[in-house]
C-alpha cells in the first residue's frame, strides 16, 4: 500500500484529503505545520508527499528543499494557492516534481498521484533507444552519454525516454503531459517546462568532451523536440 | 557626524601647527639669545678698543658714546680695573665672576648671568699684561619680553589657523553631511511606508548614485504597492457577488430539506467554479497593470557585474566565476535586477568565503541566476531576517524589488550558501 504523506495546515481541506486518499486505499500521514512534516519525513519513508507551501511555522519552499534532502527518492507535489507561476518555479526549482494549484479538483488529485506512483510504461523487453551519444535503456530505466550514465529522477527520465522514442519529431505539450503525466490538463504547464530544464542541465553536465549530445528544442506554443546532432550534421 | 569630522579637521590643524611651532619657538628663543650676544660683545669690543690707550698708560677711562650701529640692544657698558673695581660707566661696584674670569685672559669673552643681567665681558690686555675688563650687561627681562612677545605672536597665528581651518571643516562638513542626512530622512520616510519620498540630488557623484537607487527602489516598490492595493480592493469587491450567490443557494438547500440535495451541491460547485474564474481574472488583471518591460541585456550585466565583482574579491583575494548556462531571455527592469544582484554580491563578499560562482541559467521559461560562494553553512538561520548585522536589510529589500518585477529571490541552498534570483522569461 503506497504511503504519502499530507502537509496541510488547514483543517478542513486536510481532513478531506485524508479521508479521500484512505478511501482510495492509501495509507496517510497527516502533518498540520513543517516541523512535524520534517520530524515525519526523517522517521518514515513515504513514497510520495503533498505538501501545501503555506504553512504556519516555516516558509513552505524551504520545507519542500529539506524534504527533498531528506527523501531524495519521494515525489513530491506542492500544492499552492499562490497562483502566480513565479510561485511554481520556485517550489520546481527547491525540488518538488509536481505542483497543483488551490482550490484543487478531488479528481485531478487522484489522476496525478497514480499516475505519480506509477513508476513508468511497463518496460517489456523494448531494445535501448540511441539518439547521438545518448543511449536511453527503456527496460534498465538508465541513460547513458558516451558511456557515463546520466543520473535522472524518475519523470526526467520518462519525459526524456518519450523524446527519444521519436527523435528529430516534435511532441506537443499536451502529448508529453498525459504520456508522462498522465495529466489530461492543459493549464498551465510550469511542471513541464521545469523537468525540460532539468533534463537540458544534466544532459549538458554529463557530457564529455567530443561527445554528440542530442540537443532539446523548444518549439514555442507546440511542445519539445530532441535533436540528433549527427543527423542534423550529415543533413546540413 | 558633523562634530566628528569638524572636530577631526580642528584637530589634526592644531597637531600640525603644534608640530610646526614648537621648534620654531625654541629656534626664537636661540636666535635671540645670539642677537643678544652679538649686539653686547660689539659694544664691549668697540668700548675696549677707546679705552684701551688709557687703560694701558694708566689713565682714567671714560666710557665713549657708542653708535646706533653698536649698541642695537641698548645695554649698559662699564669699565673694570683689573683688581675688579669700577672705574667708570654703569655697572655693579664690584666685578662680578663674569669680569673675574675675562681679568685671567683665559678667554676672549666670557658670558654668564649676574643676577638679573645678561653680563659680557672682554679684557683690555697690553701685552701679556691685563689692564682692564670691559662690561656690557643687558637686563634678562629685556631679553625675555622680546621672546615672549615673538611666541604670544606666533600663538596668535596658530589660533587664527585653527580658527579658519573649524570655519573650512563646517562648511565642508555641511556640504557633505546635509545631503547624507536628507537620504537619511528619505530611507526612514521610505521605511515608514512613505513611497513617494525622494532625495534631492547633492552634486557629489557617489551620495547621489546611492539617492538614485533608493529612488528606484521606493518607486518600483511604491508601483507594486498600489498595483497591490487597487487589486485587492477590486477583488473584494468581485468576489463577494459569487460567495453571496453560493452561500444563498446552501442555505436555501438547508431550509428546503424535501428538496433533491444533490441538485444544491452541484449548483454549489458551478457557483464555486465562477468563483474561481473570477479569480483567475483578477490575477490575469493584476499581471496585466505591470508596466512592460524591455528585454534584459543579461549579457552587459554580468559583464558588470565581473567588474564591480572583481573590484571587491581582488583585493581580498578571492575571485569571481560567471558561468552562463543557456539563459533564457527576460523581460525585467535592469535596474531592479542590477541592485539585487549588487545585494548578492556584497553580502558573498562581506559574509561568505572563498570564490563566488554566479550562473545564470533556464529554470524552465524562466530566467534563474544563483550566486554562490564557499562560506560555512547557513545552517537554519534565515540571511533575510538578521537585521542585527545590518545584513538583513539590504537582502529583504533586494527580495521586495525581485518581487516588484514578478521574480521571487531565495535561499535555495544552506551549504555552500546559494542565493536564488528567479525572474520571468520573456513570453
């Protein structure tokens, strides 16, 4: 039974989230302030955390960092009333892997933390992708470029698998959300647009020198493309 | 701060002339001393030389009139047998030690103090016999009133010194200090929440350079203040129409128990979901009223920011690093971003250690510059709340301006402490 733990310091909407995810057949820990969520985060492993950044004792996002330090396998999912996408980024970028924004649709809820916990495609026994230097063991869930592997979290790696399913052809926004995430929402997509900045970063410092690194494309108001260096080279 | 550098500027002129006079005052007195010397021994040699022919055929000596030229001090000349008797001009009856010793003819001239006379005396000598000794003497209290009137002139200047040097240091310290102390007034009505205060401009570059930047800071927070103000009176305003239609429609369910409570619940979500949409519009309002911006020249700024980086960490020994990770574009005042990274900066190089890296780099459609730098860690302690070192201060302000400008700055890493600037990419 997947263990989550709930940081929320208002009663009424921790009482509902409880209740909901029991009813769902979660096992829950319900912390009221950060404190106690810390306390909570360094006793017990949990295999995922919805936080509320607004907390009475401690500034939410730094709660969100020290619990990324102290649970570095969890997923963690921030939930906000702060609506600014400013707000997001700063809880993505203190480490949290998702983000939902108050008031929060029960159902919407649900959807993400399955498809949260549920730890990538079944991988059957699919032959490793190649995309320039980078390799992406889809069954072995490891990237390697030029041979040193490139260390993911769990969704940077399914968001990067799913590019190189189909290199050199751009994937919408909306196609990457519900593969990865499961998430038939097309809001605003901040979580999207931060685990491709992730992704860019390791990429870029995992890289040797010589090393044909795929590059990640920005396609403005479409979605993502990965670029395989060589073909771009033996087409130019 | 006026009475200490008044004070300071009196004091090192009155040290200076201190330094000055003393030797000068002690070269006056040496000098006069010689005049005197001088002025006696050619009255008693131009005396010797009349009365010599006298003296020697042992006739009485008549002390001759001196000239001017002689006899500058106007001391008197007497003339001694060599037995110590008073033969004639004015002096004391009997020959003092002073004459006693010129009688030997050890000496061409002897000086000493007889009571309250400076005393010169030369012998008269005819051969190797001694025929007489020539006197002159000048009252002490001549010679005295002559040094101290020279000394109570120099003191005079020194004071007229020290007295225009305080009237130099308190103009000067007005021009300095006024300016200083209207920033002062400006910053405090600035944290009294007074946004529309403004330094006047003191045409010394450096005051007027921090005047400035606090007038930016005051304006852009002054901006989002009202932008703040007019969106919350707006939505409280807009937002009260739904809830009064919500909380109509569950306390009508309440009151009608025969009716079907699930049709209430769904009118309750749909009148929650308007609720919500008026929200999204507000927000989308309150974004809209930012002013727009021009695109960020990231480029120029860190170039500036290596210079005015350097500056600081050379001397100290400890160097700057700017590495540039693929920034995305922003669309932020450079002004507002210049200060709060001025902020960062100074606060690594007065609190941190060692090397400061600053990144720029794509947080995800958004623009994240953190700086860095290798000193011990920050533990649980939150850098924007030590307002006791004065610290605090200047990083709530740099936060306040990040936010302004719709960017967030934060801690993002205790050890090594890593300040976080995030600003909005530009759409």
């Amino acid at each position: 039974m997947p263990n989550l733990l709930v940081v929320e310091d208002d009663a009424a909407i921790g009482s509902v989230l409880e209740s909901t995810l029991r009813l769902h057949g979660y096992q829950v820990c319900w912390r009221r302030d950060g404190r106690s969520a810390l306390q909570a985060a360094e006793a017990g492993e949990f295999d995922l955390v919805l936080l509320d950044l607004g907390l009475p004792d401690l500034d939410g996002v730094e709660v969100c960092r020290r619990l990324r330090t102290a649970l570095p396998a969890t997923v963690l999912v921030i939930l906000t009333a702060r609506q600014e996408e400013m707000d997001v980024v700063v809880g993505l970028d203190a480490g949290a892997d998702d983000y939902l924004t108050k008031p929060i649709r029960l159902g919407e809820l649900l959807a993400r933390v399955r498809a949260h916990l549920r730890r990538g495609a079944p991988a059957g026994a699919r032959p490793p992708v190649t995309v320039g230097g980078l390799t992406v063991d889809i069954a072995g869930r490891r990237a390697t470029l030029g041979g040193r592997e490139v260390v993911l979290r769990a969704k940077e790696f399914d968001l990067l698998a799913r590019l190189a399913e189909q290199p050199g052809i751009a994937v919408s926004r909306e196609t990457l959300m519900s593969e990865v995430w499961d998430a038939h929402w097309y809001g605003s997509t901040k979580t999207l647009d931060v685990h491709i900045a992730a992704v860019r970063r390791k990429l870029a410092s995992a890289a040797g020198p010589g090393d044909e690194v795929p590059r990640i494309a920005t396609l403005r108001g479409h979605g993502y493309r990965l670029e395989d260096p060589t073909r771009t080279l033996a087409e130019g | 701060m006026r009475r200490r550098i008044t004070t300071l500027t009196v004091l090192a002129a009155l040290v200076a002339t201190l330094l000055f006079a003393l030797p000068l005052g002690f070269a006056v007195w040496q000098y006069y001393h010689d005049d005197v010397k001088g002025d006696l021994e050619r009255a008693a040699d131009a005396t010797a030389l009349t009365v010599s022919e006298d003296l020697n055929a042992g006739r009485q000596p008549a002390v001759p009139p001196l000239d001017r030229e002689d006899d500058e001090t106007g001391g008197e000349v007497a003339i001694y047998a060599p037995d110590g008797r008073l033969l004639a001009g004015h002096g004391p009856a009997v020959a003092g030690p002073v004459e006693r010793q010129a009688a030997k003819a050890t000496v061409d001239v002897a000086l000493g103090r007889e009571g309250d006379e400076l005393a010169l005396a030369v012998p008269v000598v005819s051969g190797p016999r001694v025929t007489g000794v020539v006197r002159a003497a000048l009252p002490m209290s001549d010679l005295r009133m002559r040094i101290i009137l020279t000394w109570l002139g120099m003191a005079g200047l020194a004071v007229a010194t020290t007295g225009l040097s305080w009237l130099m240091a308190r103009r000067s310290t007005k021009r300095l200090v006024t300016p200083m102390e209207e920033l002062a007034a400006a910053a405090e009505r600035l944290g009294d929440g007074d946004f529309t205060a403004r330094s006047p401009r003191a045409g010394i570059a450096e005051i007027d350079q921090v005047g400035e930047a606090l007038d930016s800071t005051a304006a852009r927070i002054g901006e989002t203040l009202e932008r703040e103000r007019a969106f919350s009176a707006e939505a409280s305003h807009q937002l009260r129409t739904p809830l009064t239609g919500l909380r109509l429609q569950l306390e009508a369910a309440l009151q009608t128990p025969a009716a079907d409570p699930y049709a209430a619940i769904r009118a309750g979500i749909a009148s929650a979901d308007r609720l919500e949409r008026t929200i999204d519009d507000l927000l989308a309002l309150g974004r809209e009223r930012r002013a727009p911006r021009a695109e960020l020249d990231l480029d120029a700024l860190l170039d500036e920011l290596r210079q005015s980086g350097d500056a600081l960490l050379a001397p100290r020994g400890r160097a700057l690093r700017i590495v540039r990770q693929d920034p995305p574009p922003a669309r932020v005042a450079a002004a507002a971003v210049r200060q709060v990274l001025g902020v960062l900066l100074d606060n690594a190089v007065t609190h941190g250690r060692g090397t400061v890296t600053v990144v720029a780099r794509d947080a995800g459609d958004t623009l994240a510059i953190d700086v860095a730098d290798e000193g011990p860690d920050l533990g649980e302690t939150d850098p924007f709340a030590a307002a006791t070192s004065g610290n605090g201060i200047g990083l709530r302000l740099a936060r306040s301006l990040a936010e302004a400008e719709g960017g967030r700055l934060r801690l993002s890493k205790p050890a090594p402490p890593t300040f976080t600037l995030l600003l909005p990419a530009a759409e």
